[in-house]
C-alpha cells in the first residue's frame, strides 16, 4: 500500500511540472510604502510589465488608475495581484514596475527572475 502511495504521488508531482509547464509563469506584484506621504498631493501613475529576460517585447502590461502618493498603501493594505503568462519553465523574466510622477518624471522597479520556477512575488516599496 506504501508504495502505491509513493508511485501515485510522484506521477502527481511530474503532471504538475507539465501543467506548470502548458500554462506559463505567475509574477505576484505587490505595491506599497513604508513611508508617510499623507501631505504629498502629486499624481503618481504605476505600470507593471512581464517581458522575456533580455526581450524589449513585453508578454503583459498594465496601468493603474492615476492616484494621489498619499494614496500609496501602507504595508498592511498592499496592492497585490498576479499575472500568469505563457513562458516555459526555464525561461527566465523581467518583471517590473514603472511610475510616472507629475512634474517630476518617470523611475522604475525591475527585477529578473531565473528560469525553473513557476511562481515569483516582485515586492515594491515606493520611496
């Protein structure tokens, strides 16, 4: 009995692995500040992007509605979201985030993710 336990949960682990594999990757982003901006009335506009590590080509992008900085979550009421793109798993990514402050200019946030896993959180605390 032990080892048809075994044997079924090893078939379960590789299908899961080709799922993963037919379905893509999962970028969770998460958007806060540890800051106090409550004074500041500037607009703040935020993109977030998925692209192939070394690709200008993006497999998604997004922007949010125009907020006030004032308005950036604190740590306890984050943005969160996940996108799932078509990517093998060994591929690597870029995923990132990108503002634009009114009269001020853009900056960005982007970080690179290895191939081989399925999931990855890019965490941005705006400053």
């Amino acid at each position: 009995m032990a080892v048809i336990l075994f044997l079924a949960s090893c078939t379960k682990k590789t299908e899961d692995l080709e799922v993963i594999a037919r379905t893509g990757k999962t970028v969770r982003f998460v958007l806060y500040t540890e800051q106090d901006f409550s004074q500041e009335q500037k607009n703040i506009t935020f993109s977030v992007f998925i692209r192939k590590a070394g690709d200008s080509r993006h497999l998604f992008d997004s922007t949010f509605s125009v907020m006030k900085v004032k308005d950036i979550p604190s740590p306890t009421n984050k943005i969160v979201f996940e996108k799932t793109v078509p990517a093998g798993l060994n591929e690597a990514l870029e995923a990132g985030f990108v503002y634009y402050l009114e009269n001020v200019g853009y900056s960005w946030k982007i970080d690179r993710f290895d191939g081989g896993n399925w999931f990855q959180e890019l965490n941005y605390s705006f400053r």
